[in-house]
C-alpha cells in the first residue's frame, strides 16, 4: 500500500511507451514517464540548470534532459555520469487505467 496521497496525472494510454510529460500537482512540477520498465515519476527539473525534464527525450529508461544533455535513469532517479547525483523519485501506481503519482 503506497505511503503518501494518491495523485491523479494522467490516463495510461495517455502516455505512450517511450512519453515523456510534465505535470503540476499541487505546487510540485513533476515529470511522468513510461518506459519499457513501467511507468516512472521524478521531479521536474534537472539538477544542472533546472531544465524541464517532463520535455525531455527517452532511450530505454534513460532519459536526457532537453536542455544541456544531462541523463538520468527514470527508474532510480541516477544520474547516468555521476551516480552521486540523484533526481527526487516518486511512487507511481496505475489503477483503473489512472496514472497516478504518490505525494
């Protein structure tokens, strides 16, 4: 049972394998992903210039931040050149076809 509340962001057909989106929930900008491992959120911005991460590219579940090329893996929120660095990651949970993040 997931810790947190239960947040509504997407409907999963809405977001295609390989989707990137960025979304408000409350006054968090979160970015939502789907990649062959399932469905993934993590905060908004990258950690280098604060680029919008939910506009950003996916290859696998890695994804590259469309500002200066910055990677991460959506899974574990590491950043792909210095696993010391580290997106914020949240549960995400689909029911009923709802994509819904854990806040």
């Amino acid at each position: 049972m997931p810790v947190g509340q239960l947040h509504t962001v997407a409907r999963a057909e809405e977001l295609p394998p390989g989707s990137a989106r960025a979304v408000q929930v409350g006054d968090r900008e979160i970015a939502v992903f789907r990649c062959e491992a399932g469905f993934f959120a993590t905060q908004g911005k990258c950690l280098h210039m604060r680029g919008p991460l939910g506009h950003g590219r996916l290859d696998g579940c890695v994804l590259t931040c469309p500002w200066h090329g910055w990677q991460y893996d959506v899974r574990t929120g590491e950043n792909e050149f210095d696993h010391a660095l580290a997106l914020e990651t949240y549960e995400v949970v689909v029911e009923d076809g709802e994509v819904k993040v854990v806040l």
